[in-house]
C-alpha cells in the first residue's frame, strides 16, 4: 500500500511533557481533549462512543487517547490545545471559545433561538456549516457538528424569582450569551467548568447554576443544593455540540479517513440527542419525587430576556463583519423555522396533551 506521506510522524513532543502522537505500523495515535470529566452523561460519553467508533471504522488505523477536563489541558484551553497540536482533535461546543471569534456564539447555545432539529438543518443545508468552516478557518481548525442536548433547563435556584427585581445581584453560573443577557438584567454571572458547578452551589459561591437538563442536573445532584428548578432554558433551546479537528493533520488523512471521521461525528450527532431525549425523560419524574419545586420564569423576565438578547446579538453583530454575516444568516432562518413550528411542532404538542392519558 503506497502511503505517499500521509501517515508521517506526529511533530515534537508537546509542551506538557507527553510524547507525541506517533505513526506505528501504519496507525495514526492521536490526542482528544474535552471540557468535561470523563464519564459526564451525554457529552463525555458521546465523545468517548465516537472515538471508538473511529477506531472500529478504521480498522484500527486511528488509535484515540482521550483526556477528561484538567488531564490534558484545562477544560477551557480545549480549543487551544487543537490549535496548536497538543490535541489532534477534540469534543466541545462552540461558545467556551467565543472569545477566539464572536461568530461562533451563534453555532451553539443562542438565546430564544433554533433548536435541536433546526440547528443542523441551517448547518447541513443551509449557509451554517459554511459560515462555520469560515469561523474556524484563521485558527487551523475543522469542525464537525456532534449533536444536542436538546432544549435544556434554565437552571437551580436557591430562592424563587418573583419579578425582575430578584435578578439584581444574582450570583448564577451561566454560559453564552445567556450570561450576556442576565448581566444585562443586573445578575453576577461566572462560566466555571462543568466540575465546578456543584462545589460553588455547595459553598454559597453562586446562588443559582444551570447545566443541562434533568439526566445530567440530576447525575451532579444539583437538586440537593438549589430546590427551584426553572424550565425550560432561555439561552439554550437546541445548543450545539461538536468535534474539532486540527486542520494540518484533517489534511494528512487520506480520504476514506476523512470520511469516517465524518460519518462519525454524524453518527454521534443523531446518537447524542437521542441519548438526552431518553434519559432525559427518564429522569424527569424521578426528580420531581425528590424535593424539587418545579417553575417557569414568570412573563415579565421572559420579556426582558428577550429584549436584551435581541440587543446583545445586535451589538456583538455591530463590532465583527463574520458575527453580523452569521447573526443575519441565522435570524433569516429563524423567522422561517419560527412560522413553520408555530403551525406544526407547537400545535401537534398541544393536541397530544388532549388525548394522552397520564
């Protein structure tokens, strides 16, 4: 078989000491980094499926190490460590590196906007994905979308919000946009990383966190801290997971490797939302029998919420020519999928509530 370079040694050693990747009897041994602790519900595990769902559809000739948050890098320096080699890939959502570019806030968690199902549509058919490879492209990067949670919950509180006034100094771990609109409406927001959340509930460090949804808030015992569960999320209606690839090596594999690294991140995109739709459901009642005080936001916020989200993609769309190419994209997208599940989606759930009997 004529290899014609591609599979040529890895580089130097990494700063941290480990050896580099290396090529051994024509395998290709590679770095992925997370966020999260290995083993998290739904994130981590959809990661560690799809490695080893490279390793099987290669045959074997990509062999996948991966770091939890912290053992390689800090959870928060993932997406450095793809670009600079340390990590060959790794598994993410697009705004814990929006710093890097304020585009990308608009592939993954975007307040009142497109959810699980409309998400990927607006990628994989729309202008998204191409928008995206424009985002990542300065920093020598390849993503691949990697599915959902699906609409998430808008977090544990220690204390019910009764009106505006309640947000006024609200120490709250959120990430995103959402953090940008609740600074708006007078709260103190952290992003910790996911491992933090509960110690930070546990200590008083913060009044209120959201995470993900009932399978996940359940599994960190986040119930145990913060009584008042607020659903469904604001910021995060469909958010969006990924895998990132460093583009020097994306561009080394020949292409029956790019494919099935391809056709992986696809496979685990479908496998992930299914994963939270179930055990989401699973989890829900359970977490309810368990001291749980079950609330949504009462109107008056939500109307803040949204006038402030509208400005703040305005004035983030206002100050970069990508942020305002992707901002327009998705709106115009938006007010479509909006006429479309008002009239399909939202009134198929209010008439299956009529008939099925709980």
């Amino acid at each position: 078989m004529q290899r014609r370079g591609l599979l040529a040694t890895a580089g130097a050693a990494a700063a941290t000491g480990l050896a580099a990747p290396a090529i051994a009897q024509g395998r290709l041994r590679w770095n992925m980094a997370m966020p999260w602790p290995k083993g998290t519900p739904g994130v981590a595990v959809n990661a560690e499926r799809f490695a080893k769902r490279v390793e099987a559809m290669s045959g074997g000739r990509i062999e996948i190490k991966l770091f939890g948050a912290g053992e390689l890098v800090p959870p928060f320096q993932v997406f450095d460590a793809v670009h600079s080699g340390t990590a060959q890939l790794a598994h993410g959502t697009p705004y814990y590196w929006a710093s890097k570019s304020p585009a990308l806030h608009w592939f993954t968690g975007v307040p009142f906007g497109l959810t699980a199902m409309e998400l990927p549509a607006w990628l994989y058919y729309g202008e998204g994905g191409k928008l995206w490879k424009e985002a990542y492209a300065p920093f020598d990067v390849v993503a691949f979308y990697a599915g959902s949670s699906g609409v998430q919950a808008g977090g544990w509180f220690r204390k019910e919000l009764g009106s505006l006034a309640d947000l006024q100094g609200l120490k709250i771990r959120i990430a995103g946009l959402g953090a940008d609109v609740m600074r708006r409406l007078g709260a103190t927001t952290v992003t910790t990383p996911p491992g933090e959340i509960l110690p930070n509930l546990m200590s008083g460090a913060i009044d209120a966190a959201e995470w993900i949804g009932p399978w996940n808030d359940r599994a960190f015992g986040l119930h145990k801290v913060a009584k008042y569960y607020y659903v469904p999320a604001f910021h995060e209606p469909g958010p969006g997971l990924e895998i990132m690839v460093n583009k020097k090596e994306w561009e080394k594999l020949p292409p029956d490797l790019q494919t099935i690294i391809e056709v992986a991140a696809s496979a685990t995109a479908n496998e992930t939302l299914a994963d939270f739709v179930y055990h989401n459901v699973e989890s829900f009642v359970p977490l309810l029998g368990e001291g749980v005080e079950l609330r949504t936001f009462p109107e008056d916020i939500v109307k803040a919420m949204g006038r402030e989200a509208f400005a703040v993609f305005e004035e983030i769309a206002s100050k970069d020519p990508l942020a305002r190419k992707v901002h327009d994209s998705f709106l115009a997208f938006l007010r479509k999928a909006v006429v479309y599940t008002d009239r399909f989606d939202a009134r198929l759930l209010a008439m299956r509530r009529l008939v099925v009997p709980l």
